[in-house]
C-alpha cells in the first residue's frame, strides 16, 4: 500500500432510518461542493450499487463502496484513501440508519463502524416531518448509543414551516447539536424507483443529471457549506496507507489453476501432431472483455483496477448495442444490473448472444455475478439469452437479499477449491436449477446451501463479491486468459 495524505477532509452523512432523505442530501452535498470548484470523493456505505452512480455524475469521480462485511474492516480505510487520493473532500453516504449492520453481527457494516473507522464525524439527516420537541429525544439517543461516534451536526429534513422549524431548532439546541441545514418539504427530486430500488444513473440520461442538479440546488439553499466543511476538516488523521491494486496483486499470487471442471474445450483442429498452435499476440491473449451499458451497470471500480495490475487489457462492451465480443477476447466478466428490464433487447442480439456461447465453450475464463448468471442461462422471462448454462431464469415476486459467508465449492478459473470469500445477493428472479452439477459456492451462512455453476472456464452465481478482499482471483483470472 502507498502512503497518501490521510488527512482529507470528510464527512459522514446518516441517518435514523431508510427514507430519512440520506440519498439526497449526500448527493446534493456532493454536487453543490463540486460546483464550488471542489475535488469530491463519493463513497457509499454498503454493497448498494445505484447510489454510487448519482454520486458520480454529481462528483465527475468513480463512485466506491466501503463495505466492512464483504472486504473486512481493515480495508475500509486503505480503499477509503484509495478513491479519495488527490481530492479536496470527501462525502460518505451511509446505509440504512446509523447503527444497523450485517444481522447478527453487532456493527459490523454499518455506517456507525465505517465511521468509527474513518475517524469521521457524522451528519444526521433526519425526517422532521409529524414531530417537533420529539426530534430532541431522537437526535439524543443517536448521540449518546455509542460514544466514539462523533454526531458533529443534524440536518432537519421535509420541515414544514418557519415555525415548524423554530420548535425544532430550539428542541435540537438543547441537545447540543448544531443544526446545519434545514430542508424544507417540497416535492421529491424526480429520482423514479422500482423492483430494486432508484433507476441507474445509467438508464436515465438527461433526467438523472436534472435530478441531481436539483438536488445540489436544494441542499446548497437549505444548508450551510461552510460549516460543513469545516466540520469535515476536524476529521482524525488515518495512520492507514492507501490501497494499491498493484501492490495488492503482487501480495497474492494466484494459485495453481484447475483443469476444467466438466471437461476439456473441443479439440481445435488446428492442433495436429508437428503442427504447432498458431498463438494470438500477447496483448490479445490478456483482453478481458467487462459488460457495461445500461443493462449491466453493477461492478466494482477495484474490479477493473484489479484486473489491469494483473496483466489484462480491460474493454467495455454493451450487450445491448455492440453484436460482438471485442476483437481478441481472452475472458469475460459480467456483473450485476438489470437484464430483465432489457429482455427482449438482449435477446434480439443474437450475434452477441453466440459469441459469448462460443467464447464460453472454447474454455475461456467467464465471470458472471447476478445479472451475468441470468444472461448466461437458456432463457429470461421466455426470452432466449445466451444458452451457456442449461439453466432458465424468472422475476419473482419474492425479494432475496442479504450478506452471504460462500465458500468455493471446487476449482475453477476464479477461486481454488476452499477459497472463502463474503458476498451479497440482492435480486427479484429465480434460476432453476439454482445450482449445476458442479457449484459455484456452498453457503456457510445464513443457511446452508449450494448455489451458481462452474463449467468449463465458467463461474456464474448470483452472489456479489468484492475482489479486493481476496486479490488472488483476479491473478487467477487473467492467468487463466493467458493458458486457456
């Protein structure tokens, strides 16, 4: 890890409660510090994947996740000072209220944790609306629960009137608080919602840059910049170093790679006896083709990062629009996003659908997470995809979500037989069958189960996972481009 300035200015943004109004006042802070000229670094708290996308249209930076559960708590620093090496500020939205974590598991991943190890002081937002004198005992409690969260400021959220916020201004005074913005109930931000959540950044085009231009508007009207600022100028210092792709590959060599799980890849004809395989330049032999565009719009900034201190060239393609794999594709990465909104328009792409089957039945390496499984299996909502996996997928009605303890189940061009690695799942749809004769991962918690496929040089599963916990599979990965 390399020695950064651990002294950047930050804050935390938190609130009681999911709805409390966090999503729009960490964005608009964010743009309306970056509208002022400021370098802004946007995190978020958790393995949410659409709020980073608003913070970084508001910043013009790559929004970061800081999740203790999926990396351990002794990353959030490093990969904190990581994404904010070179910035004026940084704002950290939190996740969900300030205290919850992962269940069971006391604090951690919570926002309180990540503050704690920010060393960070906290602006709660809290919704006013329905109450005056109460938001005192609230406000209180959330100070006193645990004293090394340091609660620097409360910003009052949907409040109604002059008077209203007079009641509760005086109620928070004497609490000891500062009160640094009051927001007035208006009507919301047009930031439209369904299955999952807000609408990616990416599927909105003009009306997600309106959407939060009008939230820079409504948090510099209602809140004091200044001293905001300077209260994220009182951050502790980091005795951390910051986290470096680089540094973390070459500290976790990958492991000995398997032989495919289901089998060797067809024979090529080419290859006959005194006659030598003619072999793809190098550069080509290292391409790692990433789905991007709106359809797939969940990956890990680190991910990418990982991969190129590994050895890969990183190209981005969009299902929806390019009909094939970019040219000397050597392995394939797909992460999460919404395929079943875009159905019909993956399906209608069929040469990009039989260039990936044809790519995944050579033996090259494939990472598919969530939406990459569903795009990978027979069918979607009756809707062919692309038939690597002898598996069809559903929307449901039902909501799985939660953090995951997976271990691999066998070897394969991600993770060796035994690697753990902490997940999350977070999807609407159902594969059936939700596991291949050869699984992805056999889950340790919160139930105890086998899920995803491993075939060939394919691993797909629904659970998301952060490679900068366990370098070595992006080493793995991109080794496996080099020999298959």
């Amino acid at each position: 890890m390399t020695s950064p300035d651990s002294g950047v200015p930050r804050l935390v943004i938190a609130a009681p409660s999911s709805g409390s109004g966090k999503t729009t006042v960490a964005t608009g802070l964010m743009a309306a510090l970056a509208g002022r000229g400021l370098a802004v670094s946007p995190h978020k708290v958790g393995p949410d994947y659409i709020d980073p996308g608003y913070h970084a249209l508001a910043t013009g930076r790559v929004g970061r996740n800081l999740d203790a559960y999926l990396c351990g708590p002794e990353l959030v620093g490093p990969l904190f000072l990581h994404g904010a090496r070179g910035c004026d500020i940084a704002v950290v939205e939190g996740v969900m209220g300030l205290y919850d974590g992962a269940a069971g598991e006391g604090e951690l991943a919570s926002t309180a944790q990540v503050a704690k190890l920010l060393r960070a002081p906290v602006v709660l937002v809290v919704d006013a609306s329905s109450q005056s004198r109460s938001v005192a005992a609230l406000v209180h409690g959330f100070v006193s629960w645990d004293p090394e969260v340091r609660i620097g400021g409360v910003i009052l959220n949907k409040v109604a009137s002059d008077r209203h916020e007079a009641l509760l201004r005086e109620a928070v005074d004497c609490v000891g608080v500062p009160v640094l913005g009051v927001l007035r109930r208006a009507a919301p931000v047009q930031t439209p919602s369904r299955h999952l959540g807000l609408v990616p950044v990416a599927e909105r085009g003009s009306e997600a840059v309106d959407a939060v231009a009008a939230m820079a508007a409504q948090v510099a009207d209602g809140c004091d910049l200044e001293a905001l600022v300077r209260l994220a100028r009182s951050a502790g210092a980091l005795s951390c170093a910051a986290w470096d792709a680089g540094e973390a590959v070459v500290s976790s060599p990958p492991p000995p790679l398997p032989v495919p799980s289901l089998g060797a890849a067809p024979p090529d004809p080419r290859d006959r006896p005194g006659r030598p395989r003619p072999q793809a330049p190098d550069r080509l032999r290292k391409r790692v083709a990433v789905a991007g565009g709106a359809a797939f719009t969940f990956s890990y900034a680190e991910h990418t990062e990982l991969l190129a201190a590994a050895g890969a060239e990183v190209v981005t393609f969009d299902p929806l629009r390019d009909e094939e794999l970019p040219e000397g594709t050597a392995g394939l990465v797909i992460g999460g996003g919404f395929p079943e909104v875009y159905a019909a328009e993956l399906s209608a792409n069929e040469p990009l659908r039989k260039s990936v089957a044809e790519l995944a039945s050579s033996g090259a390496p494939v990472a598919a997470e969530c939406a990459g499984l569903l795009y990978l299996c027979r069918e979607l909502d009756g809707a062919p995809m692309c038939g690597v996996l002898d598996a069809s997928a559903r929307m449901s009605e039902r909501l799985t979500l939660g953090y995951r303890d997976a271990v691999a189940v066998s070897d394969s061009a991600l993770a060796g037989a035994g690697t753990r690695m902490r997940g999350h799942e977070f999807h609407r749809t159902v594969v059936e069958p939700g596991a291949g004769a050869v699984p992805a991962w056999g889950m340790r918690a919160p139930e105890r189960r086998v899920e995803g496929f491993v075939e060939r040089g394919v691993h797909a599963s629904y659970v998301h996972t952060h490679w900068a916990a366990e370098p070595g599979v992006a080493s793995r990965f991109v080794e496996r481009c080099r020999t298959s």
